[in-house]
C-alpha cells in the first residue's frame, strides 16, 4: 500500500471566520498575518462592508508577499428586515436588530460552503468565531478541525464558567445578596470578587437569543479546542483551569496586536481612516510633553447617556491635563443631543491646545503607543485592554457590560497596574437610559489624578505596566510561549489531517 507523503506547514490552508465586530474582527486579521509570516495560506470570509474596512491592511499583506486572502460573501439584510449597512454589530442602531443580524449571519453559511467547494486550495482547518456556530457543519462536511476563536481572555472565561455554575448550584445564596454585595469568584488561582449588581454583565443580557446561545453551546462542544489572544504569562495558571473545565485544548498565541510593528499598521488598524485626521492627532500628540496626555475611549459599543458623557467631558476638562477623548458618532438623537450639551458647555473651547476630541473611530495602537500617553481611560474590552497592557501603560477602568468588570478586576485587583473611576452597577445593552448617570465628574477628577500621581503607588503602576508590555512582546518572539503554542497549533492541525487521512 503506498504511503501518504507526510503533511507539510506550507501546505495547508487556514479558513477564518469572524462575527462582525470590530473587537473581533481586529484580531482575526492579526492572525491571518501571523500565519501568512509562517508562510501557511490564509483566507477570511466576510461581508463587503466589513471588507472595505481593511482593504489597506489586506494590501500591506500583499506587499509583505503574505498568502492572506480575503473573501467577500453577501449578507442579508434585505431578506431578513436589516437597515442597509448594518453589516457589522458595531452599526447596529438598536440591540433590538440583534435578533435580525444573527439570523442573516446563518444565512453566510451557504456562500462560504460554496465558495470554499469550488474554489482552492481545499481548507486544512477552521478558525471561526465562538458565535458563528454553523462552522461546525462545514467543518464536518470538508472533515477538517474546527477551533474556536474567543475575544476574551482565559481568566475572563474561567471566572465566568465557574459563577454560572456556582449560580446554578446554589441559587438560593445569589437570590439573597443585596445587588451591593460583593462575593468571592469561585475556583479561581487569584481570588477576587465582583458585586451582584455587576453580574447581569454577564449573563441573561438578551433573553431573545435563547435559542442562538443554545446553538453556539452545542456547536462549541465539538470543536478541536480554543485560540486565545493572550498569553500564558499573563493568564497566571487560568489555561490549564479552563482546559480542565472544558475538556479541550487551548491555545494563547497573543497579543496578536504586538505584531503590528509599521506606522501605517498602527494608524489604519481596523478601518479606513481618513488619514489627515490621523495624522492631525498625532502631530498634536508630538508637541506633548511625554507620559502627560490622558487617552479616554469607551469602545465602539459603548451607549452612555449623553448626560454620562458630559460628566466624563468635564471631569476631563476640570483635571486640567492634555487628554484625547474619542466620542462615538451614530445616526441617533443621542449624537446631536451630545453636540448640544458639548457646544452649550463650550468644551473644546475651553481646552483649546490641551484637548483633543476625536469623533467616530481612533487610530487607538498608534495613539496609546506614543510617547506622550500617560494613561488610558478604557471600557476594559479585552481588545482595549491588551493594547493598554502592551503599551506599558496605566488604567483607569470604566466597565460597562459583558465581562468588562472581570477584566476590571484583573487590572486593578490582580495586575494592579489600574485605578477604577468607581462603575458598580452593569449596565444592560439598550437599557442604558434606566441608568442615568452613574459616575460624576469628581469621581473622573479623582481616577485621573491618582493614576498620575508621581507617589511610590504611582510609580509601582508604571513600572509594572512597563514589566507587563516587555513580558507580551517577549511572548511573541521566537522561543516565547505564544510563539510556540503557535508553532504547536501547526503541528496539532498537520496531525489532525493525517489521521483522518489514514480513516
């Protein structure tokens, strides 16, 4: 019987999936170029929107001679009631459309089969995303490995594994703490608490999509394992808990972000940006004395009152230090009611040549990588608080939802490389107006000045943020421990498909 040639890395083809956030689309495209650096060919599935948004980065790729490949698939808005062009979650002009975007997202599912079908080289493997669930039937309709790729992190994903279950065990003790109550997270390495009223953060935010969680579960259980962007550094033993609780492999191949090392990476990373403004931002920063300058940014989902905004504004305004603000621009009342209150309050007036406000999307890694960033305002999406980590720098922390206040906790209680602006209430996606304002002015005057201080709490801040930026650049560097589960990864998927070959 002839013997197989044995597999090699040059030969396979990765296929990569995204959900369309830019929190999760970001790093799937830091990806494809850390493979395509391998020289393994990648391609990524998305929709045309969503492609045009990083057409200058598939073009360094192509310039790089990367085997990257991007492939457009229609979405359906039309067929399933969508608003034209919310092709991607971040557009989504209320959480009421969720139901609706997910729906045409399974609709990709035919195209992308097709595509892979009749055109080449056949897949080696899938990488999609935790919520494109039907990647585990073409996976096994081309039987290939499926992994699932996971924007958070593994202490984020063990902490809150280990809350549902303890929730379902022991529902009677959750019902009788007090939404100011913290408690202890259970069967963590590090303990840490987090308050009742932060955990609906992370469970039961859209009891409508029922029926898609269920979807995911089942599809998440037949996958070969999970990409995580991060490193084992900094997960401090969470990966071999969660491969526990599990009962699959993981991989931490992050930060996926260090290996944007050009200007131009760093500037356009994740949009088309028009790049006078970008570079309007950055000659500003260049006249900033170094470390000085507060960098405040919510993140792409972020839907505050404009009231809460305003209070963020001025605690900006009244800590008299250089800052860039980044305020969302959507096609709602709450923008033009913002504009009013920022015009009435005469704020940019009022920090002429030491505020910077930057409407709609931000060059975020070039802006906190400059020289002249003291400190980050962040949402504590683990995307933003990777690029905060691996800039060196200090946070204050402003969770909003999801897992964000878990991630709180790592930077402040576990890293301790943060000062909280004081959020200890979870606020519900759509649900924001319910809230009002939770955070006042005094309280951003406070975070912005304790995290600046120059005493010896400050200077510890800094100078483990700085240890934590050396350690995530080490990682990725040949010998570092992303770089080889990387190079394990490889190795795991060549295994794979040798021994089905032999089936």
């Amino acid at each position: 019987m002839e013997t197989a040639s044995p597999i090699r890395a040059s030969e396979l083809h990765f296929v990569l999936i995204p959900l369309m956030a830019q929190g999760h689309m970001i790093p799937i495209f830091d990806i494809a170029r850390i493979l395509g650096r391998r020289r393994i060919t990648t391609t990524i599935y998305t929709t045309p929107m969503n492609a045009s948004r990083f057409r200058p980065t598939m073009s360094r790729n192509s310039d790089l001679d990367l085997p990257v490949r991007l492939v457009e698939v229609p979405f359906a808005s039309d067929e399933v009631g969508l608003p034209y062009g919310c092709e991607n979650l971040d557009a989504l002009p209320s959480p009421d459309l969720l139901r609706k975007f997910h729906c045409a997202l399974e609709k990709m599912q035919a195209p992308v089969e097709a595509h892979l079908r009749d055109h080449g080289p056949p897949p080696s493997c899938i990488i999609s995303d935790l919520a494109v669930f039907w990647t585990a039937d073409i996976a096994r309709k081309f039987d290939i490995p499926r992994f699932l790729f996971n924007g958070m992190s593994c202490f984020s994903r063990l902490a809150c594994s280990n809350v549902e279950v303890h929730l379902s065990r022991a529902p009677e003790y959750y019902s009788s703490l007090a939404d100011s109550e913290t408690f202890e997270i259970p069967g963590m390495p590090i303990g840490f608490k987090l308050r009742k009223s932060q955990l609906p953060a992370i469970f039961g935010q859209f009891p409508n999509l029922g029926d898609f969680r269920a979807k995911v579960r089942e599809a998440a259980k037949t996958a070969q394992g999970l990409i995580i962007n991060s490193f084992d550094e900094l997960e401090d033993g969470c990966v071999r808990l969660y491969e526990k609780t599990i009962g699959q492999k993981i991989w931490c191949i992050g930060p996926v972000l260090m290996y944007n090392g050009s200007r131009l990476d760093l500037l356009d990373r994740g949009n088309k940006v028009v790049s006078d403004e970008a570079d309007r931002c950055i000659e500003w920063l260049d006249g900033m004395d170094p470390g000085t300058v507060i960098y405040a940014c919510l993140g792409s989902l972020c839907r505050l009152v404009p009231a809460q905004l305003m209070e963020l504004g001025k605690g900006l305004v009244a800590s008299n230090r250089p800052f860039i603000w980044v305020v969302k621009t959507a096609e709602d009342g709450r923008t033009s009611e913002l504009e009013n209150l920022l015009k009435d309050y005469k704020l940019e007036e009022r920090t002429r040549g030491r505020g910077f406000l930057i409407r709609g999307w931000a060059p975020q890694l070039a802006i906190l990588t400059h020289r002249s960033i003291g400190a980050f305002l962040t949402h504590c999406g683990w995307n933003s608080t990777l690029e905060g980590l691996c800039s060196g720098l200090p946070m204050i922390t402003w969770p909003l939802f999801a897992e964000q206040f878990v991630n709180d906790a790592m930077v402040v209680d576990i890293l301790r490389v943060g000062v909280r602006v004081g959020v200890e209430t979870a606020v519900k996606f759509g649900q924001e107006e319910m809230l009002g304002v939770l955070v006042r002015e005094r309280e951003v005057v406070r975070a912005i000045e304790e995290v600046m201080s120059s005493d010896e709490e400050g200077k510890g801040r800094r100078k483990r943020a700085v240890e934590l930026a050396e350690r995530g650049r080490m990682a990725i560097e040949e010998g570092g421990s992303s770089y080889t589960n990387l190079t394990h990864l490889i190795q795991f998927v060549i295994s794979e498909l040798a021994s089905r070959r032999k089936m």
